[in-house]
C-alpha cells in the first residue's frame, strides 16, 4: 500500500458518493492523514442491499483520525449541494479538494433504456459532476492546493465503448469532458485531472454487474484510494491528466499489485473503456465463475459496419486465451499489436509481458512492442498452424514494425495451441 505522508492534514475534501466503495475508501485514506471529509450522499438510512450510509462512514472517517461532516445530497439537487458546501466552509473554513465520484450506470442499449435511466445517468454522471464543480469552484480558488479529481474514464473514442450502452457511455464521458475543459479554463489555480481503474474494481455495483464469482476477478477499492492519494498531494500544476490507477502507483515506486487483489493470482478482469472489448469481458467474466448481468448483443445483429468481433478471429483469440500462462509470458515478453485487413478487418492486441498475459480487440492499452499488419485470412492460417511467421513475413503477407524476434517466439505459442486442440 502506497504509504500516507501527512500531506493532508487539515485539508477539506467533498466526496460525493462518499458512504460507500471507492468514495469511501478515497476517505478513509485522506482521513489517515487527519484531512476533514465531506461525505455528500444520499443515503441517510440503511439500503436493503448496499453497505454503509453517511453516518456510519462518517465514524469510520473519525476513527481513522479524520474529522467528518455527513450530508445527506442529492447531486442532482442544487439546493442540496448548496447546503452541504455551505456547511462545510462553516464547519471547517473552506474546501480544498472536490472528488466527484458520485455515479449511476446501466449497461443498456438504446432501444432498452428507458428514458427515466438515461435522465438518471446524465443528471448524475453529467450534470451533477458540473453542478457539484460550480459550486465547489470559487472556493478551491481560494485555497492553495486545489484539486477536482473526477473518477472517469479516458476519452476513447473506439464505438465498441458506444454501441452496447449509448446512454452510459454518453453520461461517464460526460464527466471526462468536464476535466478536459475546467482543466484548461482553470490551469493555473486549479489541478484538474480524471483518474480510472485498469481492472475491475470490488463495489456493490460491480457485484450486482458481475454477479456471484465476479469478485475474485477484482481488485480491492484500497488501489483506487492510493491512486487517488498520489494525484492529490501533488502541485496544482499537475493538471488535465486522464490517469489509470496502476500507472500512477507505479510512478509512486508501487511494484507489489497482488496486495490490492481479493484474490490474490487470481486473472483479474480488465476494467471498461481500455480496449479490452466487452463481448471478451463476458468470457472472461463467465471462464472464471462470475454471471454477468448484461451481454453485449451478438454480432448478427450489429450494423454493417466491418467487425471482426463475433467471427473467426474473435475465435482465435478465444483459443489464445486457452493456452495463456505466466510461463508463456516469462518466455515471450512481448505485446503485439495485429492489425488485420480484408474480410475481418479490427484492431487485436496479445499482451504477453505481465501476469498472465491477455488478449483482445482493440488498441493495446500499453504500448505494443511489435505491430504486425496482415489479411486476416492469413491471421487465421498462421494461429492455425497452416502458415509459419516467418514464411508469411517473406512472401509480404506480413509485415513487422518493431522487434522482430517477437514475431518469431509467437511460432511457440502456436504451437502450443494446436497440441491443446489434439
């Protein structure tokens, strides 16, 4: 665990969403370091299914050494964020950090959303983290460590984040677009800055996405509290970053990440909006136990528009995933980036340089240290034995940017795929 430096002490944080999971954890850890916590959330009484209210958090925060003032808040309520941000300038002088990660989701499509949901995500995700930034601004201006850290995602723009669940994905960007702009309009007095999980993340909410066995595929909130707790000791210059999690810990000196699994060796699932697409996060969900509430809807009745999600390729990679270990990963050390042509053309990455490895489509979330660019025709051929690397790299079927004797070590790979179908 990344190690509380004091660096906070007598600092004022709004967190909205603060009773429970990750708002709570971020808390706990300012609070460590004798920070004042307001917790703005709505729930006052005990839920039927969820943890936690304001009051029990606010005794936690006390008994971690911080002080607490409970508001019950409503974000989409004007007049409620007003009332708590007036309480807390009263109570503790002022406020020097706003966490927005108050949030509502619903993974579904267009024509399954009722309207009521989509006005629940925008008036939350969207307007309520614009709402709580307005208000809260004029006075970070007057503090002298300002920050807004809005737990969001990086603004990608792959339409395989947009055509499951429009209204979501709409309302969460909606969030990371407040960052690229209060970040620039406020350069210089305020840091403003976006921070995601790479992984999945153990939350009410992500229990009642993954169902029963989801958990052990999940890390603990505590990275995300760490994460949180390196962003906002830093400088207000240290602004408009869209940061992962693990990144920024590593930045931090943090080498051990098996301390923030539930289940520590366990394969952990990728978290939304990194590339790693949603129908393989259906099969990594299902492969290790876990019953996913929502499932992309199946290729058949997508649009027209060129995908190889659903077809032989997503069939390749579904057979890589088979044979993947940490022996495959010590003896390659490598990521590959496949960019494929023709009748299955897409985006796939294999990431065989950490844990025990991956594979998915889309843009590989870490640098890839060899792109290969072929027809996937061909693609299937070589996974399927019926054509060499090296033989389709010389006879221009395949062409390589980067190391190639990455291209070379994928032969045993292959290999080992095939005797896994004898």
């Amino acid at each position: 665990m990344l190690q509380n430096t004091g660096k906070l002490a007598g600092c004022t944080l709004f967190i909205t969403g603060a009773s429970r999971g990750i708002g709570k954890a971020i808390a706990l850890k300012a609070a460590r370091d004798g920070a004042n916590i307001v917790i703005a959330a709505k729930t006052a009484e005990p839920h039927p299914k969820l943890p936690g209210t304001i009051y029990t958090a606010a005794q936690e925060v006390e008994a971690a050494g911080g002080k607490a003032l409970a508001c019950v808040v409503d974000i989409r309520d004007e007049q409620q964020i007003e009332d708590a941000v007036q309480k807390a300038v009263d109570k503790f002088g002022g406020i020097d950090i706003l966490v927005n990660n108050a949030s509502a989701i619903s993974l579904t499509g267009t024509l399954e959303t009722p309207l009521k949901k989509v006005d629940l995500m925008l008036g939350i995700n969207l307007r309520g983290t614009y709402l709580t930034s307005k208000l809260v601004i004029p006075h970070l201006l007057k503090s002298r460590s300002p920050h807004i850290l809005n737990l969001s995602p990086p603004l990608n723009l792959n339409p395989v984040w947009f055509k499951n669940h429009t209204a979501y994905t709409m309302a969460k960007y909606g969030m990371s677009m407040c960052v690229l702009g209060m970040a620039e309009e406020f350069r210089g007095q305020i840091a403003v800055n976006a921070l995601w999980p790479k992984t999945a993340i153990q939350t009410a909410a992500m229990d009642m996405l993954g169902g029963e066995g989801i958990s052990k595929q999940c890390r603990t909130s505590d990275i995300m509290a760490d994460a949180a707790y390196a962003v906002l000791t830093r400088p207000k210059d240290y602004t408009g970053h869209f940061l992962i999690d693990e990144d920024i810990l590593k930045e931090q000196g943090v080498q051990d990440f098996e301390q923030y699994a539930v289940q520590p060796g366990h394969p952990l699932l990728p978290d939304f909006f990194l590339d790693e697409a949603p129908e393989n996060l259906v099969g990594q969900m299902e492969q290790h136990g876990a019953t996913p509430a929502f499932k992309p809807p199946s290729s058949s009745s997508s649009s027209a528009r060129p995908s190889s999600s659903g077809g032989p390729i997503e069939g390749t990679f579904t057979a890589i995933r088979g044979v993947l270990s940490e022996d495959v990963v010590k003896s390659t050390q490598g990521i590959y980036q496949f960019d494929l042509s023709g009748e299955h053309e897409g985006l796939w990455f294999l990431d065989l340089k950490s844990g025990s490895g991956r594979a998915g489509q889309g843009q590989s979330p870490v640098k890839a240290d060899v792109v290969m660019t072929m027809d996937s025709g061909d693609f299937s051929k070589m996974f399927a034995g019926k054509l060499k690397p090296t033989l389709a790299f010389m006879s221009g079927k395949l062409r390589i940017k980067g190391d190639m004797t990455l291209a070379l070590k994928l032969e045993k790979l292959m290999s080992r795929m095939n005797k896994a179908k004898l």
